[in-house]
C-alpha cells in the first residue's frame, strides 16, 4: 500500500528500509523522502516503521536466545 503519496513511498519500501538498518523517521525522511512534502502521511510511516522494527527485534532477541542456549 502506497504511504507516502508525494514521494510514491510504499509500506513495502519502509520494512525494507528498516531490514536494511534506518529505524527512525529522521532517517526515513532523509532516505526515501517520507513526510517532506504535505506531511499527511507520518503518522501511519511512523505506525509501519515502529511495528517492523518491533517484529524484527523480537526475531533478533529469539535466534540470540536460541544460539546463547545452544
């Protein structure tokens, strides 16, 4: 789904940012252009951006686990 209608910016295109490293908006606004132009779009970016990074951490902490225990 598109996010970001000025800059053509798809949630898609944010999860891969964020599987790529940026896990913040600044970095997301300096990247891909998320939320430069109108703004209307930040809050749902910030929504998409925080969940990723949230699923992706708790991915992270059980294969530490998992390799700590092994």
């Amino acid at each position: 789904m598109i996010v970001c209608v000025c800059n053509n910016i798809s949630d898609r295109e944010i999860r891969q940012a964020v599987d790529l490293g940026l896990s913040s908006m600044a970095e997301l606004r300096e990247n891909l252009g998320v939320a430069t132009c109108c703004g209307k779009c930040e809050s749902y970016a910030e929504e998409v951006l925080d969940a990723h990074v949230e699923s992706t951490t708790r991915i992270t902490e059980l294969s530490f686990r998992a390799t700590q225990a092994a």
